[in-house]
C-alpha cells in the first residue's frame, strides 16, 4: 500500500479530519519529545505548497475545524490555506505512524529496539485520534560485517533486493526468523550460511514427529505446507564446484550434478536447479572479482602436469571418489 496514495486517495481523510480537531493533543505528546528551538515551530502537519508542490515543514498558524483546513506561509511567504484532506498535506513522521494505525486498522507493528520511544509516542497519538495501538515486537538491531549498526547514511547495508540476488526468499526468511531478539550481522557472507542452514531445517522436518516439524522453523516460514523435497547438495558444495569450474552458466555445474546424483536433471530436482544459479550469481559478484592468480613455480607446475596425466589414464566413465582422491593426493609426488 503507497502511503501517497492513501494520503491522495483519500484513505486517510476522516483520520486527518479527526487529527485536525486533536491537535492539542497531538503536540501534548510530541512537544516534550523536542528540543526547544523544534518545538517552536512544530506542526504534525506538513503541508504541500500549491506553487511548488514540495512538502513544507512549517509551522500552522491558523486552523479551521469546521472548513477542514490549515493556514501556513508558502515559500514565497504568502499566507495560504489548504485542506488537510485529499493529499494536500501529509503527517510528520510519528504522528504519520499513528495516523496508518488508525485508519487502516494495523493491529501488529514490528520496529527496532531504537524505535521504543517513537513507539511509545505513536501509541499516545493513536489513542488520541481514537484508535487502538496495535500489539507490539520490538527486535535487535542488524549489524554490518564489522559489527557496526547498519545505517542507510553509510550504506553499509545488505537490502532485500540484494540478499534475493544470491539467495532464496526462504533463505532470508530463515535469516529474519531466527533469534529476533538478538542481534544479527547482515553483509553478504551470510546468504550461504542461511541458505544451508535452511536446507538442513527442510531435511531435518522430514524425519521429525509432527511435535517436533511445529518447532521446525521451516514449518513457521512455509506456513505448515512444508515442500517434500529439499536439495541433495548444499549451497556451500555448489559455490566450490562454481569456482573450482570458474562456471559462468549453471549448466556447467548441471554437467559434474548430472554424475554426481545419477538421473538428476533440472525437472526432476527444482530446488537445486535453482541453488545452482544462485551460486553462479553469488560467485560472480561476490567471489570472482576477488581472486588473485599468479603462475605456478616449477614444482607447482609440475605437479599439475603430473595430476592431468594420472586423470587423463583413468577411466573417462570413473566415479570412485576415493580412487580419484588418491591420484590427487598422489600427484606430484
């Protein structure tokens, strides 16, 4: 839901009637919140100029309950009266919060353990307006890779959009499920670790007893209708073999998949299909941009020379892990 187009829809008009007429009580709650050079300007209203169409943050000087309406000095300094209805005006950021409660009818609002005081402000002005506060969960705060809180300032982030580009919703589902009540690091490096950490929940569920898969988070992320059917690679194995293959296209890694798991194509294992091309994703941008190569020394050379000939005497239809492990081991010496 747009908040803009709830203010120019008109979905907000009779609570912002009903905050015109409460405006005492508004800055009852907000005033004391302000530092004194703020609280001698604040308005819970921010008008939008008729000139420049920029929302103002300027004081009300007038207001008229009975025509629905505030007057403030536009930029140009001409006093001009506007009505609080139809998107001619929005909310301060607080106020705006109980104002969406009030209307819409929220009953459960989640925010940051930094937020408890706006909370707590919002709650006064959503009474005020004659709403009921919505039920409340207050979590921890992300941390960056270094620890530090996350801050759009700094853009030291990791946003939706991005995690989604490596991995699973229901890996970040995961992520946002577990310990909401701690705080997290959220970079880059932890989309695989959420991803395998949710894939061993998925294969952990089918082999629990319907008391046990409740507690499952996989059971709270898919809504009780769990899949039957998870992956038999992890998200870790698949980033080694993308970069072992330096595989640009999940089709490589379809190619050593295809051997590894005999009959395994991408309509019969959905899930790992689509794990393999978060992996090339993941390996693109995270990991490629970052490996270093430099040419081997003789011996090094040598070695690898010696590796390709023991792999090239074997058989081209081998699959003995072990037996391959040993020319590996072997090689070079």
């Amino acid at each position: 839901v747009s908040s803009t187009d709830c203010y120019r829809g008109g979905v907000f008009d009779a609570t912002l009637l009903v905050a015109l007429q409460r405006f005492d009580a508004i800055q009852k709650v907000m005033l004391p919140t302000l530092g004194e050079e703020r609280r001698a300007t604040y308005s819970p209203f921010l008008p939008i100029s008729p000139r420049t169409g920029r929302v103002l943050q300027v004081p009300t000087l007038e207001r008229h309950v009975d025509r629905g309406t505030i007057v403030f000095e536009d930029e140009d300094g001409t006093l001009t009266e506007v009505p609080v209805t139809g998107g001619h005006v929005k909310m301060q950021w607080k106020p705006d919060w109980a104002l969406r409660w009030t209307a819409l009818g929220i009953d459960y609002e989640m925010s940051g353990k930094d937020l408890i005081d706006s909370v707590k402000a919002s709650n006064q002005i959503c009474k005020a307006l004659g709403g009921t506060p919505p039920e409340g969960f207050n979590y921890e705060l992300f941390l960056d890779e270094t620890g530090q809180k996350i801050s759009k300032t700094k853009g030291n982030g990791l946003t939706m959009d991005e995690w989604l580009a490596f991995g699973t919703p229901e890996s970040l589902a995961y992520y946002i499920f577990q310990s909401p009540k701690s705080a997290k690091r959220l970079h880059r490096d932890v989309v695989p670790k959420a991803a395998d950490e949710y894939l061993q929940q998925l294969d952990a569920y089918q082999r629990q007893e319907p008391a046990q898969q409740i507690n499952n988070p996989v059971w709270h992320i898919h809504g009780g209708r769990v899949p039957q059917e998870g992956s038999p690679v992890s998200f870790s194995l698949l980033l080694n073999l993308v970069s072992a293959a330096d595989a640009q296209d999940k089709a490589v890694l379809w190619g050593f998949l295809s051997r590894y798991i005999p009959g395994a194509s991408p309509e019969s294992h959905p899930l790992l299909d689509t794990l393999a091309g978060y992996a090339v994703a993941y390996y693109e941008d995270q990991i490629k941009p970052n490996k270093a190569f430099r040419a081997p020394d003789d011996k090094e050379r040598a070695a690898m020379l010696d590796l390709r000939a023991r792999l090239a005497a074997m058989p081209s239809d081998c699959q003995d892990a072990e037996l391959i492990q040993n020319e590996v081991y072997s090689a070079g010496n």
